[in-house]
C-alpha cells in the first residue's frame, strides 16, 4: 500500500539550517545511522523490544491500545548515564489527559541501556539538541511505544497536538504493521502554518525544536481488521536543567 503523503526528507547537510527555519526536520534512517555513528544493524537490533512491552495501566480514556516501558539518561558530553528509575511526569500545560500525575511504567530492559549503540545514539541526538541550545547536559527521557488496535482503534497522541515541556522531541518510526492512518502533523505553535506526513522507514526520525512547534499523530486502523495490527515508535526527549516532576532532579 501506497502511503501519502510522505514526508520532507531533509538532507544530511541541511540539518541545522532546517531546524533554524522551521522547527522540526525528517532524517532517514540512514542519515541517522551516520550522524549517531551507528552500524547498520545497530537499531534492527532493538526490535524484539517491541514485542515485549508491558500495557500501558495509566491511560485515561480507559483504552487498552497502548503498551510501554521508560528509561531515563543524563548525556554530558561523550558521556551517556543512565539514572535510577523514575516515574514520568508532565506538567497539566503540557499533557491536560495526563499531566500532574506520577507515571510509574517498567524500566528498559538493561541489557538495551548498556548497549554502546544505544548510548551512541543518545549522544547524536543530544548533538541535534545542541544545534537548539548550544552544548548542555541534557535530562533524556525514553519511551519506546506500541500503539495497536485492540479496541478497533488506536490513539498514539490521546493528548492531541501539544508540547512535551522538552527542548528537543525525537520520535523514531520503528515499524508499522497492518495499520492505515497514523498521520503526523506538526504546527507552529505561534501561527496556523502546518504539515501533515505518514512516516513509514523503519528507523526515519521526526526532530521537534518542543519550544517552536506542537504535534499529534492522527489514530490508526487496521487494513485487515481479522489480523493483527500496530505502530512501534521510539520517543526521546532532551530537556535542560533537569527531569520534569513536582520537584526536578
């Protein structure tokens, strides 16, 4: 099946001055391999992750669709450091379903975060949020999703578009199995301008500026509703001067 639109690949070289104009780029997967230094078969690596992920117990639309885990990482410098687990947490401005709330969800499996591609990973990205803000140490917190269609219809953003109260918002598109829908859409937060794109490459990032744009993805369908059907996604978020919470580390 064909999937349109697709989105605005931007070229390697073309990454700061991208993000500068606009607020948000897309990168393939093989720019990204490159930027993070990461052997080819470094992310394929990952994907039983996604077969493994626990349901999500905090929904508040009462869906069953989503599953999860989360991680948490201070990057400084060359120096990628995973912290002691720690619930999620998002201020009401940001997150009106499911902010103000401590959200415990099960750890990463440990074996990832002591994988060196991994934190390679981390530290290329935390290069792109550098572009933003000039070299920080960066608070990075990583949600890896499974949004599928349990319930007939699957929502990966129930919050609508909004902010993450983050200064850099990367959401990897890991696969996409049997669905139809799932559209991303990207707004000036400051303006009506928009696009709208259906990332579908395994391992193709979307890059948000979080202070200059909002977001969503649209809900997913199954194509055979007899068969199986769901969205993985890896999300991280670079945020300076600490953790998000009712008190930030």
């Amino acid at each position: 099946m064909t999937i349109s639109p697709p989105p605005p690949l931007t070229a390697p070289g073309a990454l700061p001055d991208q993000l500068a104009a606009a607020g948000w780029a897309v990168i393939d997967a093989r720019t990204l391999a490159a930027r993070c230094r990461l052997p080819a078969d470094a992310m394929p690596a990952w994907l039983p992750l996604w077969h493994d992920l626990p349901p999500d117990a905090h929904l508040r639309d009462g869906g069953r669709y989503r599953r999860r885990r989360h991680g948490c990482f201070v990057v400084d410098g060359a120096v990628v450091a995973p912290v002691p687990h720690r619930a999620h947490w998002q201020p009401v401005e940001y997150n009106a379903l499911h902010g103000g709330i401590q959200r415990w969800f099960e750890p990463l499996p440990a074996a990832l975060a002591a994988d060196p591609a991994w934190a390679a990973l981390l530290s290329g990205l935390a290069d792109v949020a550098a572009l933003l803000r000039g070299p920080q140490r960066w608070f990075v917190e990583a949600h890896p999703f499974r949004i599928d269609t349990t319930d007939g219809i699957g929502r990966p953003t129930p919050e609508g578009a909004h902010r993450d109260g983050v200064d850099l918002v990367a959401v990897l598109l890991v696969a996409r199995h049997n669905v139809k829908g799932g559209e991303t859409r990207v707004f000036d937060a400051r303006g009506p301008q928009g696009m709208r794109f259906t990332l579908a490459e395994p391992f193709s990032v979307l890059l948000l500026d979080d202070e200059r744009v909002i977001h969503e993805t649209t809900p997913i369908q199954p194509l055979d509703p007899a068969a199986p059907a769901w969205r993985d996604t890896l999300v991280l978020t670079f945020r300076r001067s600490g953790f998000q919470g009712p008190a930030s580390a």
